[in-house]
C-alpha cells in the first residue's frame, strides 16, 4: 500500500464511530445471568465509614487469611512444578494418575469408583455446567429440579442453554430436609434432571441417610437422574454423618460433582470432579460419551494441579480436616447462640458447612423486604449478608461462618445493635 493511501485509510478509521459497527451479542450471552451479582449490584451497597466492612456474604474460605490450605496441599503443588512433567496437554479427563487419586479418594462406606468413573474439571462449577448440558436439552423442552433454597448457579447453567428451572421447598424447621410430596409433585414428563445438593449451600443441612434414599426412592421411581452437588462433603459438626448418594445403593444413575475448592481451601485454583456412579449402567450408552465429548471442548483443568492431585489427596491428615470443622463449628455455635438472642431474628444452626441461614421477621422491622434490611445494615453497621433472594427465599439472609472469630463476634454485634433499634411489636 503506498504512503499516502495509508494514510488515509487511517484517517477514515478515527473518524468513525463505535455506533457504525453493529455488534450484537448472542441471545446465549443474553440469556447468561449470574443471579447474586445481579441482585447485590442492584442493591447499591454503601458502608458506614466510620465502621470497617464486615463481609459475611462472600462464600470463599479464603478471603480473610485465617483459613490456609494444609501444608502438605502446598508441597504437592511445589513437587509438581519443579518435576516439570506436568507443563503439557493433560487428556480432556484428566490425568490418569489424578483420575485415580480421586476414585480411590471417593471409594469409601460403600462407594465404589475407578479411573474411568471420574472426568477433571476446571472447578465443581464447570463439572456441574458439563452434566447439566450432558442430561438437559432445550429441544426436548426439559427442565431441571433444584432445590429452593439453592444455589443459583443450576439456575444460570440451565438457562443459558434454554433448559428451564423448576424448584423442591426445603422445610426450615426440619433442619432444611426435602418435601418429598412437594418434590415429586414438581416432577413431570419433561423433568431431565433432579439437581442434589448435600451438605447444602445456603442452608448448612446435612441429609442422613434415610431422608436421601427417600428423595432417591423417589428419583427411581419416576426414571430421573440425579446431580449430587457434594462440594461440602465431609464438612459436617459433631453428630452428623455425611453420606454420599453413590453409598446407598438406590440404582438411580447419579453424577457426582465435587472438588478441592472448600474441603481442602482452594477455591481459585479450580480442580472439580465429576463422578459417575451408575449401578445399573443406565448412562453406559450415551450419557458417558457425552461427558466426555463436552470435557473436550476446552482442554480440561489445569494441569500442576492435576499433577498435584494425588499427593493432596493422599497426604492431608485427618486432624487437617478435623481443624477445619472445628473452626467452623465454633464459629457457628458463636454465630448461633448470639442471634437467636436477636429479637426479630430466628438463625437456623446448621449440621454442617460455611453458612448459616437467618429469617427476619418483617413484621417486627419497618423494612418492606430484606433486601432494605440487608441494606441498611451495610449503611449503619458495614455488615454485609446476602439477602434470601439471591436463593430464591426472599425472608432469610445467608452469613458466612469463615472469617475470624474476633470479626464474626464483632459482627454479630453490630447485628443486634442494629436490630434493637429497629424492633417493634406490631399491635
Ligand atoms: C462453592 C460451590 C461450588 C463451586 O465450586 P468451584 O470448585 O469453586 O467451582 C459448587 N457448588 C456449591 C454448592 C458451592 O457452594
């Protein structure tokens, strides 16, 4: 090109406006919403600044420091980066060493896996997106069942591949179990999928086993398959027990999805799992091909963590684990014992995991939600906790039970205060 006809060409493109191109995006894009953004952005938060903000509301173990992954988890990743083997394409699965590690770290009460039941994924959430898009399929109008309270990212993976939600309750006052009639009377012809999630985020609920073979029972009855969100197993408090769907011996085709990012403190570095226990072999013919043409389309998960994998698995001691409940424990019967205290507040105590479900009695607030409550407390006491809504259960708030106890103490506090100023009895 000569000089000055360059020249020009340039010319022409600044003088061109943004609004000439006419780039629209994909009505996938359009139908992709992450719902607790959506509501905490909406919720225009501002903190008092005479207080330093308190977050309650974010579900990463992490963010405060007190919580650090055992020692052993560093070293493995320490190893793997300096053996250098691990720098290339891993298989989409995974590894078949770290496949391994996982099928043995799952084999236990009953349960029963091999390398070949076991896809790595970038994250629990990305094995969830892969079952979900493997079993649900917007052509044949299907829909998935979650549960409500529930974690919103089923809802936004359904969606975005035009697979509609439909919701299970989960009774408060019996420790958040399923209503089974309820539950079964939400299942229809379309129903691709009943989505499990246990030990529960947002609401600490941990399922003994015979309410699970019951929801199971269920699941057999009407020929659906299940997704069992385990990503909190074995984060239960003294006197509960977890048990995995793959244990109860129920022959419902179950996808199992976990990982490392809360049981073992490492949420950002995305190593997810997807475990198919299918006693009948009823996914034998499609279903598993599918998981792994949909593993293929972006290469797999990280590959040192993969290579990290086994020792993480092998080598974090039990007492590692056992700290982690009883920080959590602790902070939870604190968190507890302060609120129920709390007129206007009625905390529910969870069996397990990294949150705790609060109801607000409106009727003793001059709130019209808790939506304003939620933000009102940032705006007088930098508490923040996210409204029920963002779990589909718009009279509770969600804590976290993470962050250090000194902090929570102080939060709780501030909670009260705030409370008593804004209580009456409505007559
Ligand atoms: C945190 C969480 C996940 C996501 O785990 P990642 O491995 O970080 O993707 C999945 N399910 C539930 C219920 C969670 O709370």
């Amino acid at each position: 090109m000569l000089d000055n006809q360059l020249k020009e060409k340039t010319s022409t493109i600044t003088e061109e406006k943004a609004e000439f191109w006419k780039i629209d995006s994909s009505s996938t894009a359009k139908n992709c919403k992450n719902y607790i953004r959506e509501i905490v952005d909406t919720l225009n938060l501002q903190p008092n600044p005479a207080k330093p903000v308190i977050a309650l509301s974010i579900g990463d173990p992490t963010v405060y420091g007190n919580l650090k992954p055992s020692k052993e988890t560093t070293q493995a990743i320490i190893d793997t980066v300096e053996r250098g083997t691990c720098n290339g394409y891993a298989p989409c699965v995974g590894y078949e060493d770290s496949r391994k590690a996982v099928a043995e770290y799952l084999s236990h009460d009953g349960s029963n896996f091999t390398s070949k039941d076991i896809i790595l994924c970038s994250g629990c959430s990305s094995s969830l997106e892969i079952c979900i898009t493997a079993l649900c399929d917007a052509k044949k109008n299907h829909n998935l069942l979650m549960p409500r309270p529930g974690f919103s990212i089923y809802r936004t993976l359904a969606e975005v591949i035009g697979v509609k939600v439909k919701y299970y309750d989960l009774i408060p006052e019996k420790n958040w179990e399923i209503d089974l009639e309820q539950l079964e009377s939400q299942i229809d012809q379309n129903t691709a999928v009943i989505v499990l999630n246990n030990p529960s985020n947002p609401c600490g609920s941990v399922y003994n086993e015979k309410h699970l073979k019951n929801v199971l029972d269920i699941a057999y009855t009407h020929r659906i398959p299940v997704i069992a969100d385990e990503i909190y197993e074995q984060i239960v408090f003294s006197g509960n027990k977890f048990a995995s769907t793959a244990s109860l011996n129920s022959r419902v085709p179950i996808l199992i999805c976990g990982g490392l990012a809360k049981r073992f403190l490492v949420p950002g570095w995305r190593l997810g799992w997807i475990a198919i226990h299918d006693e009948l072999g009823a996914f034998e013919t499609e279903i598993r091909k599918a998981l792994v043409s949909l593993s293929q389309r972006i290469i797999g998960s990280n590959t040192l963590i993969q290579g990290a994998l086994p020792a993480i698995l092998r080598n974090t001691p039990q007492s590692f684990h056992d700290d982690l409940i009883t920080t959590l424990e602790k902070n939870s019967n604190l968190a507890f014992s302060f609120l129920r205290t709390v007129k206007g507040l009625v905390p529910y105590m969870p069996q397990g995991t990294m949150y705790m479900m609060i109801e607000i009695i409106l009727e003793n607030f001059p709130f019209n939600d808790v939506s304003e409550f939620v933000i009102k407390l940032m705006e007088e006491e930098s508490v923040f906790c996210l409204p029920g809504s963002c779990f589909q259960t718009p009279g509770f708030m969600r804590i976290v039970l993470t962050v250090p106890e000194d902090l929570l103490t102080e939060a709780c506090s501030r909670i009260s205060e705030f409370c008593s100023r804004y209580y009456t009895v409505p007559n």
